[in-house]
C-alpha cells in the first residue's frame, strides 16, 4: 500500500484487487480508490486525515466546503460502513466486474453555491460505492437524472460515472450518510455520527438555498435536523413527509426556503409504480420554478 492509502486508511492496511482501468478516462486504479490518485473529481486534497471517531468527524466539519468533501472523502468513523463498502469494492459484482470501485465515502457533489439542495439516504453499494458519485451509476440514479435533465437542473439526462461530463445547474446532491450501508440502513449511531458532515455542508449552503427536496421520509428528517442546527427555523409540529409534501423553512434574517418531499427514485417505488416518471417530474419542476421564481 502506498503513502496516499494508509493516509486513507489511517494507517491500517485496505485490501485492494488488481489495478483496473476507469471506464471514463481508463488509466489503472485499484478497489478501493487510493486518494490522490487521479480519479475524476476526487474530494481528497493532500494532507486530509481520515476521521476514525464521532469526535473526528465534528472537528474536521468545521471547515468550508473543500475542507468538507476531503474530510467525507477518506472517512473512517464507521466501522461497521467501512468494512461493507470495501468488501463490496472488492467482491464486486458480475456486470461491473471489469472497473474498479471507488469503495469510500461519497462527498457532495455540485453548486458551491446551490439554489437547489438535493438530499438522499446514501450511496448504493453499487452505484454511488462504484462511481464515486452520488446518486450515479444505478437505477435510482437513472431515473433522477433523467427528472433533473428534463426540469433543467441538469446538464445530461444520464450519470454514468465520474468524468462523464455530466453538471448540475445551481444546485447541489447529498446523503444523509455517506458510506454505502448494509440492506441501506445505516444505524442510528452512523446515522448521529455522520450527521456533522451534512449539518455544515448545509450551514454554509443555506445563505444561497431557495428549495430543499428530501428524497424519501429517511432524508426528510435528516434535512430538517440538519436545518434545525444550522439555525433554520422550522415549522412546529415538524411537517410530515409525503410524495408532493412541502413546508416553509425560515432562514436567519426571514429569508424562506422551500423544502419539498417526494418519494424515493429506488426501484421499489419505480418497479411497482408507487412513483412515476411525472411525479418525480412534478416535485422537481416546482423545486426549478421555485428556485428561479422570475425566469421559470
């Protein structure tokens, strides 16, 4: 293991297989992703040590977003998380045998200054866990997409992989939890232990933030916790989550931010037809009307 992977790993060894070529750029990589090494849009930036305790992570959330990204990018507070995404990274599956896996935690992605929030549960073990970036290379990732694309939030109507050129427009995408969980349930522990990366990510978002969507009832409670500490005032009782479900948030100074709810893009919404194509259409088309209120 080189320098740049025992940083990652705080100094204990990652189990890595053999060197594979990105299905983007190519080059060689192994499973998972060494920092530092050249994969497109990698967070990490020299010198970023990995958190390995809840006291960790609370002290490298202090940062501005850059400092952020790195931090969630080389996190190792959950061992539990850790050691299912790795082996995940490196057992891999059949169809995605042939690329190496990212195999870390996946850092937001998008506007720095965003007037659209995007909040989900967590990567996919094998979307988010094998690209690197969230919500990309997967069916739920297939079908959001392709939502923001055709609202205008979107560059592409697809995300396949880091590099792919694709770009959001003013807005930004978050988990809740940043490691691929087992089953996707995090515990409540990883939960509260990853929760200081989302609170100040949107803290130093909010100035900008016209509309929050909370993708499922899992994102919706951790956005409004995640508001609540950033000192945004939100409506008591706390609003209750549904498909089309909205609330007005109040930032400091009585600036109004919209949060929006919709249901999860997982395939056991979209397979049984829980969730359509212009449901998923109409949440996000109000989030780009209410983010670009006078041009939209």
């Amino acid at each position: 293991m080189n320098g740049l992977g025992e940083i990652a790993s705080g100094g204990q060894d990652v189990h890595v297989t053999h060197l594979l070529p990105h299905p983007v750029i190519g080059g060689s990589f192994d499973s998972p992703v060494t920092p530092g090494v050249g994969w497109p849009d990698d967070p990490y930036v020299a010198g970023a040590r990995p958190a390995m305790t809840p006291a960790d992570v609370c002290e490298q959330a202090a940062g501005g977003l850059e400092s952020i990204d790195a931090g969630v990018s080389v996190c190792r507070a959950c061992p539990r998380l850790v050691t299912w995404r790795e082996k995940v990274a490196v057992a891999k599956r059949a169809g995605f045998s042939d690329q190496p896996y990212w195999g870390r935690p996946v850092a937001g992605w998008g506007s720095e200054q965003p007037r659209v929030l995007i909040v989900g549960l967590a990567p996919a073990a094998h979307g988010g866990n094998r690209t690197g970036r969230i919500f990309t290379g997967d069916r739920s990732g297939d079908w959001l997409f392709a939502s923001l694309h055709r609202v205008g939030l979107a560059s592409l109507p697809t995300s396949d992989h880091a590099g792919d050129g694709q770009r959001l427009i003013d807005t930004r995408m978050v988990a809740a939890v940043r490691c691929a969980p087992p089953d996707n349930k995090p515990t409540t522990l990883e939960r509260d232990t990853c929760a200081p990366w989302l609170n100040a990510e949107v803290a130093l978002v909010v100035p900008y933030l016209k509309v929050v969507v909370a993708l499922g009832s899992y994102a919706w409670d951790a956005s409004i916790r995640s508001f609540r500490a950033a000192n945004v005032e939100v409506p008591r009782p706390k609003p209750v989550f549904g498909h089309g479900a909205s609330a007005l948030l109040t930032a400091p100074g009585g600036r109004e931010i919209v949060l929006l709810g919709s249901y999860h893009p997982s395939q056991q919404n979209t397979f049984t037809g829980r969730l359509t194509e212009a449901m998923l259409d109409d949440v996000l088309g109000r989030a780009a009307r209410a983010g670009w209120p006078d041009t939209r």
